[in-house]
C-alpha cells in the first residue's frame, strides 16, 4: 500500500523531504494515560507484548494522540533472547529480570535459533494487525536489540551499572562469547527479516549497551555482529542506534545501514563531520529536555533542527522519552519540529 505520509523512508534514504520527520524512541508506552488504561487491563507487560490487538493498539495510540510521523511497534528487545530459551520477567519498577542465565558453553549450546514465524508469531502478528489499522498513515518501525546488548542480558541476568559479568566473560571467554554472538546473530536476523515480511518498512537496531566497551573490544563484540545485520537486511532501510559509541562513530558511519541514531551526549557538528553525509542522523534532543518550559523546548528543538539542517535528519530524542514525561511536552516537540522554517 501506498503510504500518505513518507517522510521518514525519504529521510533515510537521503532524499529531499517537505520538513524533517519525528517520532520517539519509547513514544508507545507509559508516557501516556491510554497506554497505562490498556495495559491495566491485563496482567502486566509481558500480556501486552504477547496479545496482537492490544500491542496493535498501543502501537497506533502516539501516532492519533501525538501526530508522530511513524509507528514503531509495541515489543521489546528482549523477545529474542526469551525465544531462544531465556525467559524474562518485567518486575514493576525495576524493570527486566532473567530467571536462568548463560554461565557455561553448555548453556550456550541449549540455546536454539530462532524460528520467528513459530517463536515469535505474536510479534509478528501485531505487525500485520498494525499495519492494516495504520492504513498506510505513516510508516512502520521494527525493531530488535543489538547482539551485544542482548548478550549482556544473557550474561547479567538483568540491568546493571557496571555490566561486569558480562565484560568478564569477554576476557576470560572469547571463544563462547563469540559463539553466543553470532547465535543472537543468526535469530536476530531471522527475525527482522520476518518482521519486514510481516509490514515493517524500515528497522531500527538498538545497541543500548554499546558505551560501556572500549574501542577495540567495541569492535570486536558488537560492531562486527552489527555488520552482519546491515549486510543481510537489504529490502528496507536500517537505523543503528549505538548509545555512548562515540569512539565508533566512524566505524559505524562505514556499515551497510541508512541512518545512524545519535545520543544527546555527541556534538551534531562533530558527529556530521566524523560521519559525512552518506548517512541520515537521527536524533538527538536531551530527554529530560522535555521537563523544560514549552518555550525552553521550542528553542531547544529550534537550535537542534537548525544544526542538524534540513536534509538527512530525523529528529527524536537522545535515548527513549522518559515515563513521567508530560504528554503536552511531547506535542509541543513534536509541533515544534513540525512548524520549523528553516
Ligand atoms: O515505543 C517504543 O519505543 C516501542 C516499544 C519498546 C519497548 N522497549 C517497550 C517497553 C522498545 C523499542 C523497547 C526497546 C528496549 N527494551 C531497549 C532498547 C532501547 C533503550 O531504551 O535503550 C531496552 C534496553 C529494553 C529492555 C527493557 N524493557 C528495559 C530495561 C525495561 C525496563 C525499564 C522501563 O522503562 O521500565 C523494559 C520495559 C519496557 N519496554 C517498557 C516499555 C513500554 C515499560 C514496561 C511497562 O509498561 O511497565
């Protein structure tokens, strides 16, 4: 279907566009009243990401209520490691917490690869749910973790500050690491190749642990398997969102995808400079940005708008909009992007 509004698939591809798209990271979710009304409903998270018509739902909802111009659907990155034999559990508050965790090559070898129309059918579903009711209004976002962030799930069990068990196991097994890697790897393909058969038209990657490697090891346990994921999506364009990765924003302005996310902590000039113009940049507005003044965040949006220029940007926050964010600040970001004369 043809869609009535593409300025995100222009913005990516690098061509001219009317006005730069914006949507957010995290734009479905708790941020509003609806989300919370739908999600009470059910038993908790987990329901919600695994019942099609209410993540459908949920999806729609900012694109009606906020007038992004894309829908990205309702999931989490942690779907892929619970279909390869990790369940997960979403404690209120606290956030993600894994039962088993990875300790040997053994339990590295239990894992399977993802099937995804048999594991992961309901993601998929909401996708082809989604895409119907959205009938071709904006575009559809899927997504999935990077390898190295889903491995440090595996590794840790959950969040953490420092990530050491997960840093560990790189020195003392890089061997296993390795072959944990490229098994989130192939799943992890499988399954955006999926979610674009299912509706998606563009693909978001999101490496939300990458700052806490260092440069080489960077490369080594997370960029490589990247490449392996931009090389095999060819149909639709792909987003890399590397939080922290300021040491690899070369390395990554090199890999096989269309647009490069950035956080608020990387400089626009300086990002523009280090990564040329073959690639659109998304982002990068401080998150708590949208705690301000509606007119501190109008001037904010402005100056970020009027450094990242008119072509090849996508404009979003820094990292995923935070829960107690009032919604009227999100529109008045959102309008603010929307009204911008450059
Ligand atoms: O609107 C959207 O962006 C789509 C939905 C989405 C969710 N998670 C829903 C969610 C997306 C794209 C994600 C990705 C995700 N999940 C990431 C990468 C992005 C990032 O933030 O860096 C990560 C690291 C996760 C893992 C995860 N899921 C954590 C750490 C948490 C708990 C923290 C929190 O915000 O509570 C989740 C839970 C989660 N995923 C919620 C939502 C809406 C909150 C759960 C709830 O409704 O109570």
């Amino acid at each position: 279907m043809q869609l009535k509004n593409d300025l995100l698939l222009r913005a990516a591809r690098g061509e001219k566009v009317e006005r730069t798209p914006v949507w957010l990271m995290r734009q479905a979710g708790r941020i509003l009243p609806e989300y919370r009304a739908v999600r009470s409903n059910l038993s908790g998270f987990k329901e919600l990401v695994e019942t099609p018509e209410r993540a459908a739902e949920v999806t729609i909802q900012p694109v009606d209520i906020l007038g992004v111009d894309a829908a990205i659907i309702f999931s989490d990155i942690l779907v892929i490691p619970e279909a390869m034999g990790l369940t997960y559990q979403m404690q209120e508050g606290k956030g993600p917490y894994f039962p088993k965790t990875i300790k040997s090559i053994k339990d590295v070898e239990k894992l399977k690869i993802v099937e995804p129309e048999e594991d992961l059918h309901y993601v998929l579903e909401a996708l082809r749910i989604t895409k119907k009711e959205l009938s071709g209004r904006v575009p559809l976002i899927g997504f999935a973790g990077a390898p190295w962030t889903i491995f440090s799930y595996m590794i840790e069990g959950g969040g953490s500050k420092t990530f050491s068990k997960a840093r560990k196991m790189l020195y003392n097994e890089p061997e296993l690491s390795k072959i944990l890697l490229d098994k989130i790897t192939a799943s992890t393909i499988a399954y955006l190749k999926a979610q674009i058969r299912a509706g998606a038209d563009i693909i978001q990657v999101f490496d939300s642990w990458a700052g806490i490697l260092g440069p080489d090891q960077y490369k080594e346990f997370s960029l490589d398997y990247i490449s392996k994921i931009c090389d095999a999506i060819n149909d639709v364009p792909v987003t890399v969102f590397a939080k922290g990765a300021y040491n690899a924003r070369k390395e990554i302005s090199t890999l096989n995808c269309e647009v490069i996310g950035l956080d608020w902590n990387m400089g626009i000039a300086e990002s523009k400079d280090i990564i040329g113009d073959t690639k659109t940049l998304q982002g990068n507005l401080d998150p708590c940005a949208l705690y301000g003044s509606f007119s501190m965040i109008e001037k904010v949006t402005n100056e970020m708008l009027r450094e990242f220029g008119p072509h090849r940007h996508i404009a979003n926050l820094g990292h995923g909009v935070y829960p107690d964010t009032d919604p009227e600040k999100v529109k008045c970001f959102i309008e603010a992007v929307k009204n911008y004369q450059g």
